[in-house]
C-alpha cells in the first residue's frame, strides 16, 4: 500500500483499480487492502472517496468478468488437468458444481466479503457456467456494495476499519444483506410510480 501513500490523482487511483482488478481475476494480491488504503487515505484528503469508491468498484467488476471469461474458455481444463494437486483441484469442482447451482448468485454477491471466495468465485461462475447475464448483475451489484461498504468503512473509521473488516467479516455481509434489501425496496417502489 507504500504505492498508493506516495501517489496522489490519477496515479494513485490507477493502482487502486490495478489492485482490486488484478485480486477479482484471481491474482492473489491485497486488492481489498488497497481499498482500505484509499478509504484512509481520502479521509485525510489525499484522495476522493467518492473516486476512490467508483474506481475500487469498476476493478472489481471488470477483473471479475475477466475472471468469469477464464473459468468459461479454460478452468475446467485447468482443475481436471493431471498434475500437482491434481486431487485437490478435482475436489474443487466436485464441491463446486453442486454449490453454485444451488448458491451461484448468492456467491457472486456475497464472495466479495471473504478473501478466498473473492479471488475464485468469478471462475467457479465461469466454470460452472453461469448465465452471463446472471453473473453481470450479481458481479455489479456486488462489487458495488463491496467498494461502497469497505471503502466508507475505512473513510469513516480510519485504521481501525481493517482490523474489523478481518475480524468482523460478517458485517461487511450484513451491510451487503441491507443493500441487497435497499435495492429490492427501491426497485418495487419504483415500479409503483
């Protein structure tokens, strides 16, 4: 995160974007810390938080659907490939499959808020393959929520946010679990007028 204390504008949210990009692909990298980061940041004014929420969530989403893309041309390939761990990765889609056609979207949306599901669920969705359409909304939706929950977390708390995100990671959940309701209530009432 040395990266984005010493950047400021446009540079600083490019790695921003890199960051939880690259982590929603499936690169093990600390894309939610950068966010945090940036949360922390904007509340001593090097960044926007609004920018800062906006770009964490446009990483988020596209890195996913990139994600979504390799699990549906080549993950399967991947985990029944013969090899190192070969059992462990035929266990993933043993598990996998039956999971995502029960819980696929729940997934989607609520694998923005757990660290190993995060990087992976994009290509399980792909793999199992998941109308595109399906995963769109849920993704968006989810990687919006995800940005605007942990990055105001951060912008209103400060360091002590990463500490209750690691710690308290179901109520990064339960805010997902309002938003999910907020936009329910919204959509009926809207459909009202």
């Amino acid at each position: 995160m040395l990266a984005l204390i010493q950047l400021s504008g446009p540079l600083g949210y490019l790695v921003l974007f890199a960051l939880v990009g690259a982590e929603s692909t499936g690169v093990p990298l600390p894309g939610e810390t950068a966010l945090i980061a940036a949360g922390i940041l904007a509340r001593h004014g090097q960044f926007q938080i609004s920018l800062v929420i906006a770009v964490a969530a446009a990483g988020a989403i596209l890195g996913d659907n990139v994600g979504y893309v390799i699990g549906r041309t080549g993950g399967r390939r991947v985990l029944e490939a013969h090899g190192p761990l070969e059992r462990h990765r035929r266990s993933i889609l043993e598990r996998g499959e039956p999971f995502f056609e029960k819980h696929g979207p729940k997934a989607v949306f609520l694998g923005r808020w757990v660290a190993g599901l995060r990087i992976a669920a994009a290509w399980l969705a792909g793999i199992e393959r998941m109308p595109w359409h399906v995963f769109v909304f849920w993704n968006a939706l989810g990687g919006i929520a995800w940005a605007t929950s942990i990055g105001l977390l951060a912008y209103l708390l400060g360091p002590t946010a990463e500490r209750i995100v690691r710690y308290v990671g179901v109520a990064g959940i339960a805010v997902a679990v309002l938003a999910i309701v907020g936009y329910v209530v919204w959509r009926r009432t809207r459909r009202a007028d």
